[in-house]
C-alpha cells in the first residue's frame, strides 16, 4: 500500500551482471600479486642463482647469524663453512642468507 508500483518494478530490473559483482575482487587479487606474490617470487630466483654460484673460498652468512668461508662444496646440498682456525661445520646450502665477498674464478688455460 504504501510501496509504489515504480519501487517494485526497479528492484528486480537492470544491474551491473555477474561481472561486475566480480570486478573488485579480480582488482584486489591484481593488486596482491603485483605487489607481494611477483616480488616474493623474483626475490627468491634471485637467491637460488645466488646458492647455486657458491664455491670455495666464498665468505658467506648463513641465516643463523654466522659468519664464514666455504671449504668444500658438497653436490648433495650441502657447504662445509670454516667459522674459525680449524672448526668446520655442514650447512644446507639453502641456509646462506647473503656472500659478504665471492672468490674470483682460475683463469683458464690456452
């Protein structure tokens, strides 16, 4: 009685469709993965080139805090680190954080 007939007809008529109810969440799932997911992934392809280029003599940190120089690189994932005179530890080679000072390459032979 007291709803007009011009409510009623326009509640059910027109719309912004399925599409547009989805519009904002497509926007925000954009927005995440350009400014979290693709820098996470471009952060961590940079981390495996920096692990897989390791070699003896490189002075590395590993994510515990310590400090010291590849003695050995083992095939199996592993380093052997030298933290001091004689003192050698095993650490998973995903474990180095940063390479503080890289050792240059023998020159090759002609």
């Amino acid at each position: 009685m007291f709803i007009t007939p011009a409510y009623a007809q326009a509640a059910g008529a027109g719309g912004i469709g399925a599409f547009g109810q989805f519009l904002p969440l497509i926007l925000i799932f954009a927005i995440m993965y350009f400014l979290l997911i693709r820098p996470q992934q471009k952060k961590l392809k940079e981390h495996k080139a920096m692990v897989e280029a390791l070699r003896r003599g490189d002075q590395v940190i590993t994510q515990g805090g310590i400090i010291g120089k590849v003695s050995k690189v083992k095939e199996d994932g592993e380093l052997e680190v030298e933290i001091a005179e004689g003192v050698k530890v095993r650490v998973v080679r995903s474990t180095i954080a940063t390479v503080l000072s890289k050792t240059e390459p023998a020159a090759a032979s002609k």
